[in-house]
C-alpha cells in the first residue's frame, strides 16, 4: 500500500516568527507515530533554514516552492537545488500552475528544473493540471499526458522513483472550487495509466500521485480515500494549523499505526 503524502504549500505567506509558530505547533502534533503518512512543508525561501529547526527531529519534512534549473553560478536572484538540499529540503515544487501561468514556465523548463534538482539530491513533487476551459474542451486528458510527457523528458524509471506527481486541476486552486472524487479519481487513474506506459506498471503502482485544490478539512478524507489519490498538496489551508492538522489526521485515520 503506498504511503499517503500530505505536503502544505505555503505560496509567498508567513512572516518568519508566524511561518515559524506554524511549524513548531506541526512539528508538535505530527509525531512518527504514523509510519503510512508522510508529511512536508514548503515555506518560502527565507524560512527555510528557521522551518528546519523548528521540525528538527518531528519527522515533518521540508521543500520548497521552486529551484534554478542551472548548477550554482551567475544567475542573479536564482536559489540552486544544492542550496536547498544544505539547508534541510528533502523536496522541490516544481511545475505549480502559478509558476506555468505567471512566469511562463514551460513543461521543457520544468523538466530541466527536475532534473537539476534530482541530480542534486532532492525529491520532487510534479505539478501538472488542467484549465477550467481544457477540462470543458474534453481536453484534460491530452492535457495531462502533454505535460507529463514534457516534465518528465529525459527522466529516467530512477529519476520517477524520487518524483511525486501533483494533480492540481488549475481552475480548482486557491478558488473554493474542488475536483470531485470522480474527477480526481478518473484524472489519478489516467495518470497510472500513463505512468505504466512510458515506465512499467510496477513504478506506476508505487508513484504517489497527490491531489491539489482547495482540499480543506471537510473533503481531505473522501478524496484521499479514491484508490488512486495518495495525499494532498495543500495551499491555503496549510496555513493555519486549525485547518491542516484535521487533513493529516484523514490521512493518519486512513493509514492507522
Ligand atoms: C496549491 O497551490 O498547490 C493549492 C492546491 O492551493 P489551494 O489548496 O489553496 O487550492
């Protein structure tokens, strides 16, 4: 049985004394007591290194929210995966559809940004979804396989094994709007599919493909309930931990100790 995956996505918010609190409180309710979830957060930049003091020890790991696609080097306002990896991140977002729409970041950049960052050491969550207007074109799924296809080029069945994809269905981030379990469920179980074609059906069966979009507490249970959805990538409600704590405990309810 894969091992659900619960990762909070705390986008360009927190302070560092309130990103710290946050933490802290996490690291205090999320004990190793629960070896089938595994749990993460992705502060910005800045409070990296006092996040990774703050859940030293608790088991809560740390990522974050995008990397360089080059080595270190002369790249003004870049953050190297190395640098990431030296101050106690496991994992790397790459691929968020904010990044895709307002920077403009293509599939062949995110591959090269996977590939750096692996290379480097660090494990990647994958974002890819679909528009609001693809998904009423009957495109998602040529969506999903076009930037599966294009994040994953060049990355090798070893390269997968340390990737964990993210469906976050574009029109259902941040907007209150969430996939329901039959269209997770579906888009998850097309995502296997393909991952069983361009690797193997075995890497297919044990890659986490998380689910993202305004999961809160009151749909974080059916959702990762669906036999294909494997945790959640979680954005607004990861920052508070009244609202994230009660989507880990679906998780810990699912995988008991
Ligand atoms: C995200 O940004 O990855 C996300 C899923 O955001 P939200 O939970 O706020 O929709």
């Amino acid at each position: 049985m894969r091992r659900l995956f619960v990762a909070g996505n705390w986008k360009m918010n927190t302070l560092r004394e309130s990103g710290v609190a946050l933490a802290t409180g996490l690291a205090k309710e999320c004990h190793k007591s629960h070896p089938g979830v595994q749990v993460a957060v992705c502060p910005p930049f800045p409070f990296l290194l006092p996040v990774a003091a703050a859940i030293a020890g608790s088991g809560v790991e740390l990522g974050a929210q995008n990397c360089s696609p080059e080595k270190p080097g002369a790249f003004t306002g870049e953050v190297a995966s190395g640098m990431l990896l030296d101050v106690g991140c496991q994992w790397v977002i790459l691929g968020h559809s904010e990044r895709r729409a307002l920077y403009g970041e293509t599939d062949a950049l995110v591959a090269q940004k996977t590939a750096t960052a692996l290379a480097a050491g660090l494990s990647v969550i994958l974002c890819v979804g679909e528009t609001l207007a693809e998904r009423q074109a009957n495109q998602t799924d040529a969506v999903l396989d076009r930037q599966m296809a294009g994040s994953l080029a060049g990355i090798d069945a070893a390269g997968l094994a340390r990737i964990v994809i993210a469906y976050e269905p574009v029109w259902a981030i941040g907007t209150g709007l969430t996939a329901t379990t039959e269209q997770a469920e579906s888009a998850h179980s097309h995502l296997r599919k393909w991952l069983a074609s361009r690797y193997n059906a075995g890497l297919a069966d044990a890659t986490r493909i998380l689910y993202g979009g305004s999961v809160k507490a009151q749909n974080a249970k059916s959702l990762m309930e669906q036999p294909n959805v494997d945790g959640a990538l979680v954005g607004g409600a990861s920052l508070k931990l009244d609202d994230f704590l009660p989507i880990v405990r679906a998780a810990q309810e699912l995988r008991p100790a």
